[in-house]
C-alpha cells in the first residue's frame, strides 16, 4: 500500500515536470527551437560584453538566473567611456539582457557559455583584419572609437543570423521572437555604424588608421571568415556597391537592393569562433557555442 502511495507520487511529480517543461516552447515546432536556441549564444556575448563595458560587472550581478550557472566571462572589463557612450552601452546591456530572457522564456535555451571578452581576443580580431600586429596591442577597454569598434564587431553577426533564420522558421510565435530580437539588434548596429561614421576620420590612436579603414578591415576579415562572399561592409565603400550604386558613405550595410545580408549559423561559427571553420572553436567561444545546431558541429 504504501509502495502504491509513494509510486502515485512519483507519478505525479513526474507528470507535473513534464508539464511545466512543455510550457516553454510547446507552440514552437523542433525546427525552430533550434534556430532560436542558436542565437543565444550570440546574445549572452553582447549582454556581457555591454553590462562589463559599462558597469563594470555582468548577469552574475544583474541576472544571474539568466546565466543559468554558465562560467562568468574570460577578460571582462569596464571601459573607459564617456558619459554619452557609456549612457548608450549601458542601454544596449540591459537590451541584450531582455533577448536573453525573451528567448529563454520561449524555449528552453541552455547556461552561458564560457565567453573570452579579454583585450587579447579582440586584439587577435584586429591583428587578423590587418594582417599584422597591431603596436601596443589594441585594448577595447581603453576609450570611446576602441570600444564603439569592439562593438561593431559583434551586433551585425547576429543581425544577419536573424534574418538569415527567418525564412526557416513556421510559427508565428517564433517569427514574431525574431521580428523583435532583429528590430532592436539592427537598431544597435545603426547606431554605432553612425556613431563611428561621425568620427571616420579621426585616427585610432596611436595607430595612425582612420575609424573608416579599421571598419572596412573588420568587415572584410568577417567576409573572409564567413567565406561565402560579400555579406558585410565598412563604412566607405566604392561608389558601385553603396546604395544604388551612386555613393560611397555606407552608414548602413546592405546588398543592391539596400536589403540586409543573411548569414546561417555555420557561418556565423566561423567567424565568431576565429578560426573559418565552425568545427574549430576558438577566439570568442573558448570551448565552442551551445545549443544543439552549434555542438553537432563540435561532435557532440
């Protein structure tokens, strides 16, 4: 009898988990968990990456339930920023932390993965885009233009992941998600594409570059990266490819027809992990992304 009593319990609690599991995501389809669960990744980096530029301090602090026990970031820092460009990265790190609840409230999502924020990876970034090492190693802690070109670094990558993803996706529930995550991520990249245009020919001291040449390397190094031809921009480019072909201020990225580029999660991969190829982690993802899409990569 009681064997019978505690096994009916057992049940219960069972049924109960099985439930509220089902709560999250039960409207969104198993094609799209996947595609909404990839760019988390990509949104824990830019939470951490703006709360630390700002504050001084990341999700431990302000939403440690949303880092789920993932391991605090390598090398994270604040910065040194003026009160305009603080104010704006602070703004855009409580942005990114709202993605990372909206998708974790949609489907069940996974912890924060380990993320290498340190000067030395994004010193690796600039190195690489010019082909050479930079002296004294760029630091994207130390002012304004090095942070704002840190952070043009990182927004436009999920910005086409979105839309790459959007034609793949079948509920509403879930095209409604991204319609919303893409809205305020290409709102993010607009401004710091305008913020850094307004100072494009200001030199990144004491490298002697121009703000525009640095844009243009890094965009050209994500293209390589990527390797699936044109899909990123700086902000000067020739006459032919900028907006109808008759300008060459590109304050915004886009294709002929001023449409956004699309990029899939492999590429995505390639150029957040450093290395063009997205079964080789590395740079930003120390021990690689999660989610099922990123880890069937990784073999696991």
């Amino acid at each position: 009898m009681i064997f019978a009593y505690f096994s009916l319990l057992i049940f219960l609690f069972l049924q109960l988990l099985s439930s509220s599991g089902a709560a999250i995501g039960s409207n969104v389809p198993k094609s799209d968990v996947d595609l909404l669960e990839f760019p988390l990744n990509l949104e824990y980096m830019e939470a951490e990456f703006f709360l630390w530029g700002s504050f001084g301090y990341g999700l431990d602090s302000f939403a440690p339930e949303l880092a789920d026990g993932g391991p605090s970031p390598i090398g994270a820092r604040i910065a040194k920023l003026s009160p305009l460009i603080r104010d704006v990265i602070a703004q855009f790190g409580f942005q990114e932390v709202g993605h990372v609840r909206a998708i974790k409230n949609t489907v069940a999502g996974f912890p924060r993965p380990l993320l290498n924020l340190s000067r030395e990876a994004f010193a690796t970034v600039m190195n690489d885009a010019f082909g050479h090492q930079l002296e004294p190693p760029f630091n994207p802690y130390a002012n304004d233009i090095n942070y704002l070109l840190a952070s043009y670094v990182i927004p436009y990558i999920g910005l086409t992941g979105y839309i790459g993803a959007n034609p793949k996706l079948h509920s509403p529930t879930s095209k409604q998600l991204l319609a919303g995550l893409l809205g305020v991520e290409s709102g993010q990249d607009a401004v710091l594409r305008a913020l850094l245009y307004e100072r494009g020919r200001e030199n990144v001291e004491p490298y002697g570059i121009t703000v525009v040449e640095f844009t243009n390397r890094i965009s050209e190094l994500r293209n390589k990266l990527g390797r699936h031809g044109l899909k990123d921009e700086g902000l000067k480019v020739k006459p032919t490819v900028g907006a109808e072909g008759k300008i060459r201020g590109n304050i915004l990225a886009g294709d002929k027809y001023s449409l956004s580029y699309d990029r899939t999660p492999e590429e995505i991969l390639r150029i957040v992990y450093g290395s063009g190829n997205e079964n080789k982690p590395g740079r930003f993802y120390p021990k690689g992304a999660d989610g099922r899409i990123a880890k069937s990569y990784l073999g696991v």
